[in-house]
C-alpha cells in the first residue's frame, strides 16, 4: 500500500508545505481571537485594565522599560551561552558519527531474551494477530495452542516444499557408483 501525502510532508511540494502551514496559523489566530471575549472578561475580572492605567495615565511607564531591559540582557546572555555550548560541540565532535544504527538482532537472540524457543518466536512473527501472555515477574508467556500451531505449520511447510536435508538417490547427486566386485 503506497503512503499517503499526508503522512509524508517530504513529497508535497514547496508550495504547498508553505500553503498549509499558512492555512494552519491563519485558522489558529482566527481560533485564538474567538476566545478573546471570554479573555476580556477574565481581565476585567483580574482588574489588569488597573494595571495598564497605573502605567499609561500615571506616567510610570519608566519601571516598565527598565524591566524590559533586564528581560532582554536575561534573554541575550542565555541565548549566547546556548550559541557557544553549539559551537564547542561542534569543535569537539566535527567528523565524529557516533548515531549509527544497532546491529540488526537474529531470531535466536531475541528468543533467549524473552526465554523462548526460536521456532515459537518464528511462529509469532508469522501469525496475523497474536495475544500475548506475561507472568508476574515481567517474562512473555506463550499462549496455550502454540505447540499444537507451530506442529501444524510445520506439517504444512513439508507438505508444500519438500527439505533440502533429504538426501538425494546416487543418480541424481550426479555421484559416481563403483561397479561391485571389480
């Protein structure tokens, strides 16, 4: 089943990324300013139109500014300290991978983890739907038909695809026999 573009924003194109994301922020402002009534009264109900008329009509807009100031030395200072952490980062590991992908893990591996047998967990990657099974201390039970599953489905792979363990008659192995007595 192909994916659809949705789930995959790396196929839409340029325009249309940028379409939606402004699609997007238009409908979250147009959200937003919906609730203004209710945020209205809520400040009303705070007295904050207090507040602003302490700062506009008093003239004590000069506390305001030196606060601002501090906010923005705060931010500066903390945005700086981030900026120098990125670039010793960078020089210390420039070159260095370290994300590389885990070893791809065998049947046999997983199946001593969970304490199993590898053919169970082979019969469990082939199922449709499974239901699993923990004790109290955490470890994966098998469900009580898997021995009896696992037999069948081993009875129907030697009925549909003969081993290749069997061995074949001296004719067809291309062997030579030696004649007897000579």
């Amino acid at each position: 089943m192909s994916e659809l573009v949705i789930d995959r924003p790396d196929l839409q194109t340029l325009r249309q990324r940028y379409g939606y994301g402004m699609a997007t922020l238009v409908l979250w402002l147009a959200y937003i300013y919906l609730w203004m009534p209710l945020a209205t009264l809520g400040a009303w109900g705070l007295e904050i139109g207090f507040i602003h008329r302490q700062l506009t009509t008093l003239q004590n807009v000069g506390g305001l500014y030196r606060l601002l100031a501090v906010y923005a030395v705060v931010v500066l200072a903390t945005g700086m300290a981030l900026i120098a952490w990125a670039r010793l980062n960078l020089k210390r590991f420039r070159g260095m991978d370290r994300r590389k992908a885990p070893l791809p893990v065998t049947t046999r591996e997983v199946a001593s983890a969970f304490h199993i047998s590898p053919s169970v967990l082979t019969f469990w990657y082939l199922s449709k739907s499974i239901t699993m099974q923990h004790s109290a201390n955490g470890q994966v039970l098998a469900p009580p038909d898997t021995d009896h599953a696992i037999r069948e489905v081993a009875r129907l792979f030697r009925t549909v695809a003969p081993s290749n363990d069997e061995p074949k008659p001296a004719e067809d192995r291309g062997d030579r026999v030696a004649p007897r007595g000579g």
